[in-house]
C-alpha cells in the first residue's frame, strides 16, 4: 500500500483502487499514477503525452497543436463531442 499527502488537510493517506482515502478530513479522490516518461509519436520529444494526434498517436502539445483541428478530432473521438 502506498501513500500521499493529503491535498485538503496534509494528513499522510492511503491510496486504495487508485483513490486517496483521508481518514482525518474524509477527503475521498482519484490518485493518477506517474508512467514512465515516453516519447512523442510524431517528434520524439519526451514529454507529457495524450493520445489526440491525427489517427491516434500519443502526441506532445506543440505537435497536437500543429494541426489544432486534427487535434481536436482526436480529443473527440476520445471522449465524445
């Protein structure tokens, strides 16, 4: 089990099924796990990715917004319109 600070009161708190259970404020949130840093699909640069390029690729934020429509498909297909 491991454990985070709590962002409301500070109170060391266990992560439990990815969500940070303060027992002290009862603050109950999502935990998103750090991944291994990768690199960009189109560039190469390692860096923060998400998944928007023209057909699919993980995707810095200087090449997402390239071709910023492109993009914007690819956020919508993800999550819907």
């Amino acid at each position: 089990m491991s454990f985070v600070a709590c962002p409301n009161c500070g109170e060391e708190s266990p992560i439990i099924d990815a969500k940070l259970n303060c027992y002290r404020c009862g603050l109950r949130a999502s935990v998103i796990q750090q991944s291994k840093p990768q690199g960009c699909d189109l560039c190469g640069k390692v860096a923060e990715l998400r998944p928007y390029g023209p057909k699919g690729e993980w995707v810095c934020f200087e090449c997402g917004m390239k071709d910023e429509a492109a993009c914007k498909r690819g956020f919508e297909r993800r999550h819907g319109s």
